[in-house]
C-alpha cells in the first residue's frame, strides 16, 4: 500500500521530549503515504521543535511547540487536534525514539482505511521468535499490564497495551474526551477504555520489537500500584457504563448476583471457619455444604459474565456507521 485515495490525508504525531538525536532520523524514514507530520515539542529541554524546524526541509513537517509539559498522552491529544483542523482522516502516532519502524505505517494504515478497524495497534509479541530479543523485566511487565488492560479496556483480544504505535481513524478521535484521557504513562492503556466506550474496534499489528540506545523512562516497579488503581476505576466504570447505564442484559444479573453469592458464601463460611478455630468445635456439615455451594453457583455467574463480556468486544468500525449516518 504506496497511495491512497483522493482527500484521503495521513498524518503522522511525534510526541518530543529528549529525542533531539534520533529525530531527524525518524522523520527521514517516514515514506510518501504520509501527507503531514506533525513534530509536537512538548516542552522539550533539549529544544527539538526548534531543531526540527531549523534542520528539517521537508514540507510535510508541521511544528508544535507546547508552553507546558503534558506528557506524553497530553502530547499526542495536541497532535490529533492539529491533524484534525487539518483534515487528516487517519492519524498514525510514533515516537521520537526510533523504535517504532516507519516503513510499517501502511500495515497500520490499511485497516483503518479499508473500513476493518477504528483503531490499530502494535503487538511486539505476536511472533514468539522476537520475544527473546526483548529485556526479560519487560515481557514479565507487559504480561501484567496486558492481563490488567484486558479486564478494564474490555479488549480481551489484545496484548502489548503500552505499545505507541497506533493509527486511528479521524472519526473516532473527534469523539474521544481528550481531557479526559490520561496524559502521562497511562495514556495508551486510558485510550483503550475510551474507545471501549464509543464500542470502537480495536485490531493489533504484528510488528518486531526495536531497541537501540534509547531508554525507556517506563518503570514497571513504580508504576504498577498506579496503575492498578487506575485499571480497577476504568474497570468499575466500564461495567456501570456498558452494563447498567447503556444497556441491561442478562449478563448485568449474573454480575450482580455473582458477586452477591461469592461475598455471602466467603463471609459466611470465613465466619463460621474462624469460630471453629475459636471454640476448637468444627462446623456443622450443613455450614460447610451451604457455604461452598453458594461460592461455587457465584463464581458460575462470574464465569459466565466474563464469557459474555469477552463475545461483546467491538466487531464493527464505528467509523464506517458514522459515515453512513452522515451521508
């Protein structure tokens, strides 16, 4: 894929902040279907807007320069709605360190395009022979973040979520709350939820893990209890929007009902386990049989509530209903 169609514009967003070096590099690499590139400095102390502009001929090259650090997400907003003004109709995201190959972009262009998916995704997992090449610190960090990302983005098909390699269709971004979305390292796991939320669908790209001499202010060990937090609130909201506020399903009383019985059968049979150590006289057979049945029929519905949360992730490109109610 070398061209698109007429008043189709792809736009690619550089988030900047201490990539001065690999820059000009990155941006030399970045082939003929991009139409603009957008070089946000976001308050760079190395002043990469400036030596972009400076240094740089190339006419697709669009400068923005924030006045305050946002971070990385709030960087990438600022880029989409400059790429939005300007008519793009998909816009890719990489970053300024190099590790994400630009000669990939028609791979993660072509979905979107061709009306098969709302937003793609890099997943430096999907070949099993690249994973030795990775830090062993962050396959077991991606593990985690990816088996936390799949409960609170609702995207149960996915891996790799704080992979920044994306493309997304200008439809879908115009409808997203950017500030709502989270600006820092959190950004591209917050994006999930959200278009979770406006049911977009969600592909990955298989592409190979780059590493050279960057280095990625991503810390597994101090971001983890963040994130944990942050995952159990989308989740929470995830729930009440998609199965009480929106919509009432079966699925909405097996949740509930679900955790119902699971508390009851722990609460019961934890209270009546420890009077048993207590008094040193064990539980009736009755105590125990109850308490057990009602955990197991809890987690059933649990179960199946998962089943139905799994068959419910997006199938359809949102963006391709709203061209067809537009016209």
């Amino acid at each position: 894929m070398n061209e698109h169609e007429a008043g189709e514009k792809i736009a690619v967003v550089i988030p900047c902040y201490n990539v001065k070096k690999f820059i000009l590099p990155l941006i030399a690499r970045i082939g003929p279907l991009c139409d603009m590139i957008f070089v946000v400095d976001d308050r760079c102390p190395e002043g990469s807007g400036e030596y972009v502009r400076t240094h740089c001929t190339d006419r697709r090259i669009r400068v923005v320069v924030n006045e305050e650090n946002l971070g990385v997400g709030g960087a990438v907003m600022r880029g989409y709605g400059e790429a939005l003004k300007e008519g793009a109709t998909v816009i890719v995201k990489l970053d300024g360190d190099g590790q994400m190959d630009p000669a990939l972009l028609p791979r993660f262009v072509r979905p979107v395009l061709e009306g098969t998916a709302d937003y793609a995704k890099g997943n430096r997992f999907y070949d099993l022979s690249n994973i030795s090449a990775m830090p062993k610190i962050r396959i077991f960090g991606n593990a985690v973040l990816s088996f936390m990302t799949k409960f609170s983005s609702g995207y149960w098909s996915i891996f790799d979520p704080t992979n920044g390699y994306t493309a997304i269709h200008a439809d879908i971004a115009r409808r997203l709350p950017f500030d709502k979305i989270s600006a820092r390292y959190f950004f591209e796991t917050d994006m999930l939820f959200r278009l979770n939320i406006i049911r977009a669908k969600v592909v990955d790209i298989p592409m190979d893990p780059l590493y050279g001499e960057e280095k990625s202010g991503l810390k597994i060990s101090r971001i983890l209890g963040e994130f944990l937090f942050k995952h159990i609130r989308n989740f929470g909201k995830r729930i009440f929007y998609n199965y009480f506020l929106r919509d009432m399903s079966v699925a909405s009383f097996e949740l509930i009902f679900g955790a119902i019985f699971l508390l009851f059968g722990l609460f019961y049979g934890g209270y009546h386990w420890i009077a048993s150590v207590r008094t040193g006289i064990g539980a009736a057979t009755g105590t125990v049989v109850l308490s057990a049945l009602v955990v197991i029929v809890g987690v059933q519905f649990l179960l199946n509530f998962l089943a139905y949360d799994f068959a419910s992730q997006p199938t359809e490109a949102m963006h391709v209903l709203f061209e067809v109610n537009d016209e």
